[in-house]
C-alpha cells in the first residue's frame, strides 16, 4: 500500500489528546481491555536504523525479523533508500534444516553513491533464541553489525565473552538510532498488540489497537487505541471515518496516529489495513512529509511506527 495515498487524505489540523507529562494518561480514565482478546499474528519486524560514522559517511539499516508456516529468517538490508539497486542484502533461514546457519559471522561490502565503499562484518547467534508471539526473539541471541569497524547494531543479551574482546580491541561505537519500526501482522481477529518507545531517552509503552464491530454490541464499527492498557483514541462509525488522523502526546513528544481501514470494508475481508504512529517536533505542522525519505534528512530527530494489518477469515 502506497503510504503517500493515504496523506493527501488526512487534515492537517489534527485533533489534540492532551495528556500528562509523567505518563500517557487516558482518554478515558477506565482500562476497557478484554483479558480474553487473542492478537492476530505477528508475521514480520522491520527495523530501520540510521548511523553516522566517524568519517561522516551515512547509513540506512533495514533488519527484518520474518516467520512464516515453514521458514523463519533473518534479512538485513543496507543503503536501500539510498540507492535501491545498489543495496546490499543479507540474509539467514533460521528454519531449514539444510540451509540454517545459527551461528556465524560474514564480510560484505557496501556502496555508498558519493562516497566510495564501506565494509560491512556481521555477528550472529540464534542457536539458543528465545521467542514468544513475534518472529523477533526476545533473549538467548545477539546480532552485532560493525560498519568499517564501527559497531552501528548490538542486538540481544548474549554477546559472548571472546567476540565482546574482539570488539572492544578495534572498534568504537558510531552514532546510531532506531528511524522507524514496521510491523506486519495477520490472522482473524481484529487485534493489534505491540511495545515500542517513541524516542531514545523515552520508555516503553505496550500499544494495543483493537476493532470492534456490530456483532459486539456496537451500533457501527469502532476503533481504540490503548497505550499502556488506557483508551487514548476512540474512532466511532469508522466505516464512515475509515482515513484520519488525531494526535496525542506521550513521554512529552507530539505523536501523530495516523489510520487507513479503507480496504477492510471495501477490498474484501483478506483488505490491508495501515496504521501509523509517528513524532513529530511541535514547531512542525505536517503530519507527514509527503516526500520520499532520503538520506539528507537523516539528522531528523523522528520515529515510526508503522502496523500493516491484514483481517483475514
């Protein structure tokens, strides 16, 4: 779905959910969340980071956790944005017993449009990875990504003794942080759950996004929002209101939620549907910068999060 379809659709006046600066106080002071709601399932992560090396060279990383009925892998993409075809990709089935490789490193180089190469060193190990709803694991692996010789990704909380020596002996850590998050997700319920913070400094909020319909007592369809098991948006006649915008505040930052449910009621019921948070500074008054994200505006302090639902029967 082209992201860029959905904002010409959207006010720019969004509509203001005033909260309080120590947490994401509620819309409706009750938690309305049913302990009996399955989620649908979680197909794919992607993580998007963005680094800047000591030699002032830029980088996008995309790192994607996948799983599906026979496979579940790992794919990492760089410089994708800058240069598409040009984008170097590495990728790892963690689920096939011929191809799997749990544990390993590999050596790839990268090429940058106006400044030469960079080498590239990835670590892994997934031998021992914990997982629960999400293809992404949660303990028991690390993924370590150096960028001529700077560490840009550390991920996990199994780094083992001899490759943290390696590292600390010819590396240093370049400036780097977390762009955006997209989160894919399927099944036959009409539940959502995911656990993101908004900014670096900031916590991590449990966001939950829930659709209920007429067969639930509701006179039309409805949209909540939950942040922190609290109501901070509530979409009424969303057949009516199925692209908007509102926007809250959380840990202090201005954060657009942004929706399109236009494919649920007119696509089908296999119809995509795209929800998006995303901060924004509260000196700017777009929602969305409508142009494609390109590596000039990589010094932007931002995030998103992005949920691709599929309602499938």
């Amino acid at each position: 779905m082209n992201v860029s379809n959905i904002i010409s659709c959207f006010n720019e006046n969004a509509v203001n959910v005033s909260h309080s600066s120590s947490s994401c106080s509620s819309y409706s002071n009750k938690s309305c969340i049913s302990q009996n709601l399955t989620p649908s399932t979680q197909n794919s992560v992607s993580s998007i980071y963005k680094a800047i090396l000591s030699n002032k060279k830029q980088m996008l990383i995309t790192v994607t956790w996948s799983k599906s009925h026979s496979n579940q892998g790992l794919t990492i993409v760089f410089n994708e944005e800058e240069d598409p075809l040009a984008a170097r990709v590495f990728r790892l089935n963690t689920n096939s017993r011929l191809f799997r490789r749990k544990k390993g490193s590999k050596l790839v180089e990268v090429e940058h449009i106006h400044h030469g190469y960079s080498k590239v060193e990835v670590f892994w190990d997934l031998s021992n990875a914990k997982y629960e709803t999400s293809p992404e694991p949660v303990d028991g692996f690390y993924l370590t990504v150096l960028v001529d010789s700077e560490i840009v990704i550390i991920l996990g909380d199994k780094v083992e003794e001899n490759l943290t020596k390696k590292l600390k002996k010819r590396t240093f850590l370049g400036k780097v942080s977390l762009f955006s998050r997209s989160e894919y997700f399927s099944g036959n319920t009409v539940h959502y759950t995911s656990k993101t913070k908004f900014c670096e400094s900031g916590t991590f909020h449990d966001i939950l996004i829930r659709y209920s319909g007429e067969n639930e007592g509701f006179k039309s369809p409805v949209l909540n929002v939950y942040i922190d098991k609290k109501i901070v948006i509530c979409v009424k006649r969303l057949k009516w209101n199925f692209r908007g915008n509102e926007t809250i505040f959380v840990d202090g930052l201005c954060v657009d939620f942004l929706w399109d449910v236009h494919n649920w009621f007119f696509r089908g019921v296999s119809g995509y549907a795209v929800f998006m948070f995303r901060t924004r500074s509260g000196l700017d008054n777009r929602l969305w910068l409508e142009e494609k994200l390109d590596v000039k505006d990589i010094n932007r302090d931002e995030f998103s999060l992005l949920i691709y639902a599929c309602k499938t029967t």
